[in-house]
C-alpha cells in the first residue's frame, strides 16, 4: 500500500452544490461498470450477479411511477430543523413490491445461494420484509439476515432513488454532518472527484442509499472535517484494471477511511462498483488500523456462488 498526499483543488464558488440521480441511466451504466470490472477477476462471478442485479433495479426504476413526497409542511418543518426532507423510516410500500418483483425476475438466473434467498424474499410477508428493512438501515445486521440484505438494500435504493430524483434541488442544504445525505440522512458509500465543464475536478459524496451526491471539499476529512491528517492510500503493483482510479481517503485524526475514485483517470468509474472491486484495498487499510465510516449496501452478506 502506497500513501501520499492529497492535491488540493476548493470547489467553485459557483459549483453544484448537489447533484440528483439521473434515473434513466444510473443503474444501466453500474450494471456496465460491474460487467466489465468483472472480466478476469478473482470474483468475477460475484461481480458479474451484482450487474445483473443492477440491470434489475433499472428496470425496477423504469417500471416504478413517480411516488408521494412529504408534504409542503414536513418539507419545511425538515428544512428549518437541518433535517434531510426523505425518512427512511417512512418508506413507501411500492418498495416491497419492487423487491419481489426483482426477485422473481433474479431466482431464475441466480446461482444458487442466491436463487433459494431470492425464492424466500419473494414470498416473505409485509412484515418480515419491513423487519429486514429496518434491520438494513439501523446498521446493527442479525447474523440470519444477512443473505437477504443485499437484495432488501436493492430495493430499497430503487425507490429512495426516485424520490430523491423528484426533490427541488434547489431547496436542499448541506447537513451539519457532511458524510451524511442531505436528503435522505443515509451515510456516503465512497466520494467522486468528477469531470464535467461546472464540475471538473471537484470531490462529491455519494449516497449509499438515494444515489444523490454533494459536494465536499478535496483534503478534508468527511467524518471530522480536519484537513490537517488525510492522505491518499492505494495498491502499489496491482494488476486491477481500476486500481489507478480508486484509492482510500485516510484520516490519522480520527482514524477512519472512505474509498474516492476518480473519473479523470476512468470516465466510467462507479461508486458502488468499483468500490466492490477493490476489496484488497479495504483489507489493507483495515489492516493498518482505519475503519470505514460508510457502508456499501451490495456488500453485506455478499457470496460469489
């Protein structure tokens, strides 16, 4: 594992301060990205499922009506208490419909670990779904479940993506807590320094559940927001086709991590994708002492047959 300092770029002034999913493409082009990382890797059948459970969300998306949002005064009672305007709490029941839906559609190309779990969830009633759910999102996973919550997770970041791709971007604010969603509360699953001609080189948080992204700045930490103990940490001589592209931001302050990728080195580089493809990575900065602050939800109980 290689360390080195950061290279810092402030944002714009003028700078989007958010960035929504863009819901026609967002799955797609992950199930892309988990198809092509796939190609000669050590969990290549892994990643190859988690693209064809992508392709099932976008799907799952494309199918899934526009959904009710809190109501002008929960939006404003949210707004004035520094409160993101989505509850996880709340969440609307088309998620457990979409969840069997994808389910259905996944059991008959699974392997088979994942067909018996995908055959189980398809079949589980309101309340055991709710439970798996709540059990996701409190971060505290029961032994028994975790098979299940990938797919739970799935599901559910389906449907707080259509929300959060419904909002007024323009009536979101930053958090007190900058690894946290401004709009849906969910802690960021890795950061993307972007290209774009407004966003160029600038470091933006991506939601673990909503897809949504904000804008932090670049060499400070996002779980204490020093700027005085982070540094880039990435695999010396690895044979990863995405590992120039993807590294760990190390704070020494509070001794936490998060993965950052980097679209100037891999235009097609994914949060969530490519932050699975880099397990080793995690497993070195674990080894050095740094736990992560942020949680991949694809992750937890994953299998690769």
């Amino acid at each position: 594992m290689h360390s080195q300092p950061i290279d810092f770029h402030p944002p714009a002034e003028d700078a989007a301060p958010f960035l929504l999913p863009a819901t026609a493409s967002l799955f797609a082009e992950r199930a892309d990205r988990f198809a092509a990382l796939a190609v000669g890797h050590s969990l290549g059948d892994w990643l190859a499922f988690l693209g064809q459970l992508s392709q099932a969300q976008q799907a799952a998306l494309n199918a899934l009506p526009e959904l009710s949002l809190p109501d002008a005064t929960a939006l404003e009672q949210a707004r004035t208490h520094g409160m993101p305007p989505l509850n996880v709490a709340a969440r609307p029941v088309a998620w457990r419909d979409v969840l069997r839906g994808m389910a259905g559609e996944l059991a008959t190309t699974a392997p088979n670990g994942a067909a018996s779990v995908l055959a189980t969830l398809a079949k589980a009633d309101d309340a055991r779904l709710d439970k798996l759910a709540d059990t996701l999102l409190s971060g505290e996973p029961e032994a028994g479940d975790v098979a299940e919550l990938p797919f739970v997770a799935a599901a559910l970041q389906v449907v707080f993506t259509r929300l959060a791709s419904q909002l007024d971007v323009k009536q979101l604010q930053p958090l007190d807590v900058h690894a946290v969603c401004p709009c849906c509360g969910s802690p960021a699953v890795a950061s993307v320094v972007r290209l774009g001609s407004a966003i160029n080189n600038l470091r933006y948080l991506h939601c673990s559940l909503c897809n949504t992204e904000w804008n932090v700045a670049r060499a400070t930490c996002t779980t204490c927001d020093t700027d005085k103990a982070v540094a880039l940490q990435e695999l010396e001589g690895s044979e990863l086709k995405n590992a120039g592209a993807v590294r760990a931001e190390t704070c020494d302050a509070c001794k936490s991590y998060l993965k950052i990728v980097y679209q100037d080195k891999d235009p097609q580089v994914d949060p969530v994708a490519d932050d699975l493809a880099t397990l080793a990575l995690d497993m070195l900065v674990d080894e050095a002492g740094y736990q992560r602050s942020g949680p991949n939800f694809l992750l937890i109980g994953a299998y690769s047959g």
